[in-house]
C-alpha cells in the first residue's frame, strides 16, 4: 500500500512538474515568436529610427513609435499619481483603523473593481468622465478640451488598478509583527507615528511592488483607453489633449491594411515592446516582494 501511495505521488508531483513547466516555458515562446515577426522591421530599419521616430504613415513605410510611447506613458504616469495617495491611504484605513466588520464590507467592492471587464469601465469612462472633464474640468483651468484626453484615460485607469495596489498593500502590511507594533506604541508613540515610522517603513518593499505591477497592468491597459483617450498619434502638451497609446494602435490596427510591406512587423514589434516593460515590472514587484519576505523572516 505504502509503494503505490509513493508511486502515485510521484506521478502527481511529475505531471504537476511538467505543467509548471509547460508554464513558464509559455512565456518564452512568446518573447521568440514576437521577435522573429518582428526582425523583417528590425532588418530594414535602424531601432532608433522607430523607437523616436515621431511620424507614423504606414503608406509611405513611417513607422515612428515615440508618439505613441510617449502617449502610454503619459497616461500611465497619470493614473499612478492619482492612484498611488488614495491607494496609500485607503490600505493604511484598511490595515491599521478600519474594525473587521468594515473591512469585510470593503472587500466585496473591491474584488468587484477587480474582476469587471475592462470594456465596462471604458463605457463609464464615456459616459461620466469624458462629459465632466470638456464640460467642467477643462474650463476650469481655461483649456478647450473634447474630454477625450490623457486626463480620462488616467482617471478610468487609476480606478481599475485600485484593487491590484490596495490588495497587495494591505497584505504587506498585515505581514508586519504584532510585536513591532505593540512595542512602537509602548514606548509612547501614537497610533499615526507607529503607522509612519514603523509599518510603512516595514512594509516599503511590498507597497512599491504592488503599485509597480499597478504600473504594469496600466502600461498594459487596451480596451478602456482606447474608448477614452482619443487615438490621435501625436505627442500631447497637457492632459487634456487626446493621445494614442501602444496597446490601442495594436487593437486598432492589427488585421487591417497589413497588405502594406512591414506593417504587420511594426505592430509586432510594438507588442514585443509592451511584453519586455510590462515583464520588466513584473520582475521588480517580484524582487520587492522578496525582499519583504526576508526581512520579516
């Protein structure tokens, strides 16, 4: 009985393995496949020429992704300046302040954020934040703007990473030892200098990785901020200026007019471009996060 029980356990921790596997190795033939789409491009013209080139005319075989860069960045940048106070604040609320009964009331809302899809915050984007910001933002401080904007784009997307941020800061927060606590507050501090001083600087490393992959999955974002920002490719002054980002041009794109030479190549190599910074990200939440897991060990 004992040598089938090992048996099969063994079968089960190698099937289990090979999925594993299966998993990871997933992620590379990604990367390789949207590089050799991407090389007829690359082979053509020089990186940097594509990288800062500002002109995009396909027709005339232009292919400059830096307004579009720019663009995601600016809307990236955006939602993470609104998100990251409110993010900040409502964890703190949460872990420190808040009794169990609200925290269990939170957590339904805030899962809900997390699991809607994001055609649906682009249609509230249209609805709500795009009127508000031509109608009365904008004229406020005296700019003309459609609403279709780096400003929309940022508010829908600083909401939809709410959940991401305040999830992972909540947990990195309820890691820090009671002790600590308890001994902060003994020796005369109060409850915001033991928050200040102590468990934030405690739990530094997990708050920065969760609003990094915050920032990853807004670099990311396709559906809500192509419904919001305007797609105009160039490169915006002010947030309230229309924007194209990179995951939009993709969406908008791909499957049409790649009859033009190198089109097709260009796209992809835009979509190489997004998987190498929103994998670099990703990397830097995971070393924060390990590195708040040795400290409290």
């Amino acid at each position: 009985m004992d040598l089938k029980r090992t048996i099969r356990e063994k079968i089960a921790t190698s099937i289990m393995l090979v999925f594993t596997g299966l998993s990871c190795v997933l992620l590379f033939v990604m990367i390789f496949a949207l590089y050799f789409r991407s090389r007829p491009i690359l082979f053509i013209k020089p990186i940097q020429d594509l990288l800062f080139g500002t002109v995009w005319a396909p027709s005339r075989g232009e292919f400059g992704f830096f307004p579009f860069i720019i663009g995601t960045l600016w809307v990236t940048l955006v939602s993470v300046a609104i998100a990251v106070p409110l993010c900040l604040l409502s964890s703190i609320y949460l872990s420190e302040y808040a009794g169990a009964r609200i925290r269990e009331w939170t957590k339904t809302p805030i899962d809900l954020l997390a699991g809607l899809p994001s055609v649906v915050y682009g249609v509230w984007g249209l609805l709500v934040v795009v009127p508000v910001i031509k109608d009365y933002i904008a004229p406020l401080f005296g700019s003309f703007s459609t609403g279709y904007c780096v400003l929309a784009a940022g508010i829908v997307l600083a909401i939809m990473i709410f959940p991401v941020i305040i999830h992972i800061s909540v947990e990195v927060m309820g890691y820090v030892p009671r002790e600590i606590r308890e001994a902060s507050l003994a020796l005369g501090a109060t409850r915001w200098q033991t928050v200040k001083y102590v468990i934030i600087r405690k739990a530094l490393p997990g708050i920065i990785a969760g609003f990094m992959l915050g920032l990853s999955r807004a670099f990311g974002e396709t559906m809500a901020v192509l419904m919001v920002a305007g797609n105009v490719p160039r490169i915006p002054k002010s947030v309230f200026q229309p924007v194209y980002t990179l995951p939009a041009l993709i969406a908008n794109n791909y499957g049409e007019m790649l009859s033009i030479p190198l089109y097709d190549s260009a796209l992809l190599l835009a979509s190489f471009i997004l998987l190498l910074v929103v994998l670099i990200f990703n990397i830097i939440s995971r070393l924060f996060l390990s590195r708040i897991e040795r400290s409290i060990r």
